[in-house]
C-alpha cells in the first residue's frame, strides 16, 4: 500500500492520484492507521489517498469524521428508511392514517442516530476519516 499526498482538483477523481508518495506499508490496515494517527492530529487528510498495489483500488480521503457529520448521515438514513417502512405498513393498513408514515421517520431516525453514534464511539481511533473508492 501506497500513501500520496495530493491536491485534488474538481472533477479529476477518475485514474490514480497524481502528488507525492508520502509511505509504503504492507498492508491496507497499516495505511488506515497511518491516516486515522494523522486526521486525529488535524492534519489536513482530505489530500490524501491510499493507492493499494496490483488491486488497482484508489481510496481517496475525503476528511476527518466528527459526531457531528456522523449523526446527520445516520440520521438522513434513518428518516428515509422509517419512511419507507411508513409507506409500506400505510398501505397495507390505510385505516392507521397517514400520521405513522411521519411516526415511523420519527421512530427511524431516533433509532438510526442513536446507533450510529455509539457505533462510531466504539470505533473511535479505527476509521475517523471519511473516504470513497
């Protein structure tokens, strides 16, 4: 595994990464921790990427994870998915009212959010960083 430093430009996401080669590590986990010791120091790892070897996968770091932005996407999904399931118990119990597909957003994203948080609590210093393939 490969660790680049570059600076991305708007709409050159496809193909490898051009920048310098920062480390080689054996492994992929070993890259993520590098990555994870440096998002936790602030360091600026949206212009990083981890170029593994002979897979051809590029994983371009998109910045440092905080509650914050966790909280939102697990709450985002939570809401979509509550409502989905809303939808589907309204129409096969129309007499219910349309009040639980909204009951079921409510439900989905209290339960989405909560989970994801602690999820992301019991992973802290393993993955903090957001990233994309």
């Amino acid at each position: 595994m490969s660790f680049m430093m570059s600076n991305p430009q708007p709409g050159a996401e496809q193909g490898l990464p051009r920048g310098e080669l920062l480390a080689t590590y054996a492994t992929y986990a070993q890259a993520r921790e590098q990555v994870d010791r440096l998002a936790a120091t602030d360091f600026p790892v949206s212009a990083v990427s981890i170029v593994g070897k002979d897979l051809r996968v590029v994983e371009r770091v998109r910045g440092r994870l905080n509650y914050a932005q966790v909280a939102l996407s697990a709450g985002v999904r939570g809401v979509f998915f509550g409502g989905l399931i809303g939808v589907f118990l309204y129409l096969l119990a129309p007499e219910a009212g349309p009040g639980q597909i909204l009951t079921s957003m409510l439900l989905g994203l209290a339960v989405w959010l909560i989970f994801g948080v602690i999820g992301f609590a019991m992973r802290r210093g393993q993955h903090g960083f957001a990233s994309s393939q």
